[in-house]
C-alpha cells in the first residue's frame, strides 16, 4: 500500500520549533489536477503548518520566487502531467542557484517507480506515491522539516 | 402509479416484517456497519418499498423511451436498434503516433474518434514555448498548427468518422483546424460530425484548462453555438462535462448539480446572445463519470435526463423535442484506479461501464488499467475496448430499454438525485447563475471540502479500497508502461518552426490582426476569422496570444 521511497526517514523527535513550519505547495506545469495538492495543503494547515499554495500552472522559476519571498524551509510538489524528469530536477537547479539548496523539496502525483531513484539523485528528499495517506505526509513534514536557520 | 389503499398496507405489513423478522435477527447477527453510504456518503437503507415514492408517476416521471421525460431513454428503441459509440479517448506523443493509435482502435471495432491533446495545446501554447517544457507529446497528442491536424487525420474519412476533442480554452482554434482538414478532404462542413468539449465553465470549477476570463470566454463559446447551428449542424457544439467536476472529488449530486447548472448558464448565454433556443439547444450533449457507486450512478443519468427535460421544457420553453432531450458521453472514473495490484483496475472499469450502460449512455470510453501510472498501453487499450464489447454482445444488457426500471431502490435514487440537485441550482440561481457562482468560488469550494471528506474515510477504513486499504500486498511486479519518446519534442518542435517559415508571411499576419479587431467588436463572429487562420497556418500559440492581448488572461484563485 502506501509506498513512500526516499532518504530522510523520520530522525529524533524535533526540537519546539521557535515559529512555525512555513510549506511551499506548488504546481508546477500546465496540468490542472490539484485535488492532491488542495488536500495536502489543507491536511498540513489543520496540522499547524503554515501553508502557502501556489496555484496552478506555475513555471519553476515561479516557484522558486515564490519560495525565496515567503521564505519557506520546505515545498512540496504536485505533478501528474508525466512531466516529472523535467521540472523537478528544474526546480532544485534553480533552488541552489539561490543558495537555498537547504530547503526540503518532496513531491508526489503520477510518478513511476522507475523514475524516482534519478529524482532523488538530484536532490528530492521524498516522492510519494498514490495510495500515501495524509497522516504519512504530515508526519513526514513534522519529522524532517523545521525552520531554517 | 401506487394506489394508496394498497401502500397504507404495505407500510403496516413492513413495520410488522420489521419487528417480527428483521429486529429480531439484528438482535443476534448485527449488519457489518452502523451506517452504510454510497461513495458520495449517502446513506442506503436496509430497503427500499414503493411506500417511500408514493407520489411517482409513470407518465410524468418516467414515461416511454423516447418521450418525455426520457428517463428511460433519450431513444425508443435503445441499445436493441444501435449500440452506444464506443469511443476511447486517445492521444500521445507525435500526430503520427496518435493517428496510428486512432487506426489501431478502428481496426479493433471502436466505432468513433476521442482526442487527448497534450498540455501545451490545452493551455493555448504552442510545442517550442517554454511553458510547454517536458509536457510535448506527453499526457496527448502535440497539435500547434493545421500542418499537425492533417497528420492526425490523415487517411481518416472525416464525413464518415465521428470525432470528439476534448478542448476548451481553445476550443474555438483547434475545431477552426479540424473544419480546415475537412475542407482539404473535401468534405462539407454540413456532413460533419463530432463533438468539441467547449466547455469552460467545468474549467473553472475543476479541469482547470483555461486561457480566458469568463466573460470573453462565454463570448466565444456564443460564437461557436451561432456559427455551427448555421454552417456546421450536425457537429455537438458543447460537451457539459460533470467527468472532471467529479474526478477533481465532487459528490455525484454535486457532479450532476453542477454540470446541469454549467448547461444552464449556456443556454442562458445563447439565448442572450440572440440565437433562438431550438437552433442550438439539439446539439449540446453531456459528459458524465461512471464512478464506482453502480445504483448511484445509474440514478445519476436517469435523473440527469429528466431534470434536463423539464428544465429545458419548462425554463427554457424550447419546444423541439431535441432540446429537451439529454444525450451524453460517459468515461470511467480515472481516479478510481488504484497504482496497487493494477490488473484490479479491469474489473473497476466493467462495473462503472456496465452502469453507463445501464444508465442509458450514447457513448463510452472505458479507462484502461495503467492509466493511473501512464498513458495507457496499446495491449491495455485493447482488454478496455473489449470489456465494452464483452458488455455489448455476451451479457445480454442490451437486449431491454432501462432494465432497471421500476426496481423500488433505483427510483428512489433517481427522485432523491434530482432533489437534492435541484436544491444546488436553486442555490447557484440565487447567487445569479454559475458564472457568478464561479467567481464567488462556491462549486469550487463544495468540490475541495467533499474530496477532503472522502480522502478522510478513506484513511480511516471507512470507505475501503481493495489493494490500498484493504487486501494490500508488499511488492508488486511492475506492469509495461508506455514511455514517450523524448526526441518527439525536438521533432515538433523543429516542424512547428518549419510551418512558420514556410507559410505566407504577410497572410499569417493580416489573420492575427483582424482576429485581434473583430475581438474587440462585439457581434463580430470570431470563428470564420479563425477558420481563415488555420487555413494560414497560423499556428494554435499565435491565435491565442493575440486574443490573450485583447481578452486577458485568467489565473487561479488558488484556494484550498
């Protein structure tokens, strides 16, 4: 069931952290399918995130504006529009160009098991597969991302 | 159509059956859940008696196939004179791989044409924009001009295939190309037939292919209603999709609420617009999901049919029987389809087809089991394409109008469907119609909390799903998957430039420039100036570019 691959398995219990968790939810590309992402953004806001959602159609330089003025420690990425191989490795390109390669990326949507090796080598932390449940999710945004600096 | 005498004593001999029989087995064996709901989370009774209808009518609620109210049927005959079209939806990569695909699916007895377009085309870009990065050729076909629609319908007699197309944001530029493909096959635009889905407002609330804002958009759409029911009458000018209103987590209440108030508003528009309701209302026809609740998809279309009648009837004082009449396409629910155990998908997809067709359905596209990992495969096509045939010719559903008819539960559902629909349209009338309702974020906003209350029963064992919740299994053997090839990009990337260079220059831009004018002029019909651009090869991207200048952009709310 619930497949999550990746590095970053939860670590020790995090410190009281002094603000909130501030989580980028983008979309990037043209597909419009943000039934995962509007309910991911809503789960981690109950959860006490502090959540900011993109909308829709976005370009990854869009996103990678977007996550350098709010200032967010993490971004999760919602993508079923097959173009996965492109705009993530696209995004964390752009994230080290601003020296904000310490920012958490995970993602999910439609992704082959095959691809997801290759986009952890580039520096996701975590893709999710269908089937995740939302409690997995926030648990994983509780356990591995806190504020940066 | 009950007699009240008799029902009075139905009721006593149920509550009687109840005390006796059914309470005293409770008493010992208790039912398997405290409350048992549809997918939508309707609550079903143990069940259902004709006392619940007391007040149904035959002749006003259900009446003759054929005849209002259509219930039954849009066709007096059904399925015993023609079976539905069974048209699968297809499109990837290259025009040259979607037209094999498209003759693959012919050669196999599909009897009717369905394109995916890719992303790029959906959002009005063209393959070299950098928007359309790593998306060309992958979620559908790759069309930026005519040069890629005579690709895609090569060899493909336009007067004797029907086809639809799903697209909406440029719904108007990409038909203006398929009417120009006719043209060079020398067939009369008045022996067309075909659908486009044209329908932005679904847009909005869920698919989320926009370019325009609503306004101009509806302008458009007008346009296409008046110059179809003059040119091109037999082409089905708007698809009223409740597909994707459902896919993005509506109820089907919410689903067919919507999608009947999304017709609504259209007729409203052309209507306003000046062309009278019987020239265009025949060709509007629906699109619905088949989801995986069977009774309550199947209550879903035959309420759809006669809510439609009456409000076309009765609201809308059409007077040609074909106005009233609702015709619709049905897909399988996409989101149905679990990555887990994916050979499971096969038999999801023949219950959902199997309620189409037992809900009256005119055409179908049955999903295929990879689709929630890939586009599908041409051997997973093939076992989908063959569960409607299996359903056509062996399971002797076919044989009957609306077998279903008169079962106590079925019309139940159907009452309660349109009820609780018409309570929505009321709601969306008060708000001043779907338009309205739209930019207030209301259907969007229904839709986002019913899928999140889904999401939630079904993290906690409420609502099961087999191999995800339920009857899980650890590693599973990988299924073939269609790749696209990356190098399609370069190629349509490379031809596009090529039609550019190749076209008459001057042409290309006189097109661009009276299509800007006439945007600007209300009463000027767009679409003979975008047939014209095709026939320049003005390509999809330059079309709505210009018209992004003068109508403006939408972007997305972004709420959740």
């Amino acid at each position: 069931m619930a497949t999550a691959k990746g590095k970053g398995a939860p670590t020790a219990t995090p410190k009281k952290p002094a603000r909130k968790v501030r989580i980028l939810v983008g979309k990037p590309g043209l597909d419009g399918h943000d039934r995962g992402a509007k309910i991911i953004a809503r789960a981690l806001r109950d959860a006490g995130v502090e959540v900011i959602y993109t909308g829709l159609h976005q370009t990854p330089e869009m996103i990678v504006n977007t996550a350098a003025q709010e200032d967010v420690d993490g971004i999760g990425l919602s993508i079923l529009s097959g173009a996965h191989n492109y705009l993530f490795p696209k995004v964390m390109e752009l994230l080290r160009g601003k020296k904000m390669g310490d920012v958490v990326v995970f993602g999910g949507g439609i992704i082959p098991d095959g691809d997801i090796p290759k986009l952890l080598k580039k520096g996701v932390d975590r893709v999710f597969t269908p089937g995740t449940t939302i409690r997995e999710i926030v648990e994983y945004v509780n356990a591995r991302i806190q504020p940066r600096k | 159509m009950y007699d009240r005498k008799k029902l009075a004593v139905l009721a006593a001999n149920r509550k009687k059956w109840k005390s006796d029989c059914l309470d005293p087995l409770l008493a010992k064996a208790p039912e398997r859940r405290k409350r048992f709901s549809t997918v939508s989370d309707e609550e079903i009774v143990s069940l259902y008696t004709p006392d619940a209808q007391s007040n149904l009518e035959y002749d006003e609620d259900l009446g003759f196939p054929g005849q209002y109210p259509y219930t039954r049927g849009v066709q007096p005959s059904m399925y015993r004179g023609r079976l539905w079209t069974m048209r699968q939806f297809a499109g990837y990569g290259s025009a040259e791989d979607t037209n094999a695909r498209f003759k693959f699916l012919l050669s196999q007895g599909q009897t009717g044409l369905s394109t995916a377009f890719h992303f790029p085309t959906l959002m009005g870009y063209d393959s070299d924009s950098p928007r359309a990065r790593g998306e060309v050729g992958v979620c559908g076909v790759a069309v930026d001009s005519l040069k890629d629609m005579e690709i895609l319908f090569d060899g493909i007699p336009l007067d004797k295939v029907t086809t639809s197309m799903t697209i909406n944001g440029p719904a108007a530029m990409v038909f203006a190309m398929y009417l120009a493909v006719a043209e060079r096959q020398g067939v009369p635009f008045r022996k067309l037939g075909g659908t486009i889905q044209n329908d932005i407002l679904k847009e909005y609330i869920a698919q989320h292919s926009w370019i325009f804002p609503p306004e101009p958009s509806m302008r458009i759409i007008t346009d296409i209603l008046a110059y179809c029911s003059d040119q091109v009458p037999k082409w089905n000018t708007i698809s009223i999709s409740g597909y994707h209103i459902r896919e993005a987590g509506s109820t089907a209440v919410q689903e067919l609420a919507f999608t009947i108030a999304d017709g609504i508003a259209y007729v409203q528009a052309g209507i306003e617009a000046g062309i009278p309701v019987d020239k265009f209302a025949p060709r509007l026809s629906y699109f619905f999901n088949a989801h995986m609740d069977f009774f309550e998809e199947i209550a879903k279309y035959r309420a759809a049919r006669r809510m439609w009648a009456r409000i076309m009837r009765d609201r809308f004082r059409a007077k040609d029987e074909n106005s009233w009449k609702l015709r619709f396409h049905t897909q399988t629910a996409g989101c149905t389809l679990t990555a887990q155990q994916p050979m499971n998908n096969v038999v999801r997809v023949a219950i959902q087809a199997l309620a189409g067709v037992l809900g009256g359905t005119q055409s179908l596209h049955t999903n295929s089991m990879d689709e929630t990992l890939a586009l599908p495969t041409e051997q997973s096509v093939m076992v989908a394409l063959r569960t409607q045939q299996i359903i056509a010719e062996e399971s002797g559903v076919a044989n009957t109008v609306d077998p279903l008819g008169g079962s106590f539960f079925v019309e139940q559902l159907t009452n309660e469907m349109e009820e609780k629909a018409m309570e929505y349209i009321r709601k969306i009338d008060d708000m001043g119609g779907m338009v309205a309702a739209i930019k207030r974020g209301y259907p969007q906003r229904e839709i986002a909390d019913a899928s999140f209350h889904f999401q939630r029963l079904v993290d906690a064992g409420e609502k099961r799903i087999v191999g995800v919740n339920a009857y899980a299994i650890g590693e599973e053997q990988p299924i073939p998957l269609l790749r696209i090839d990356e190098r399609v990009e370069k190629k349509q990337v490379a031809r596009t430039r090529e039609v550019r260079r190749k076209r008459n220059p001057r042409k290309a831009l006189a097109c661009l420039s009276a299509l800007k004018e006439a945007s600007l002029a209300p009463g000027v019909n767009l679409m003979p100036l975008l047939v014209e651009a095709a026939r320049e090869y003005v390509t999809l991207g330059e079309m709505c570019d210009a018209l992004r200048e003068t109508m403006g952009v939408y972007t997305d709310p972004a709420m959740f």
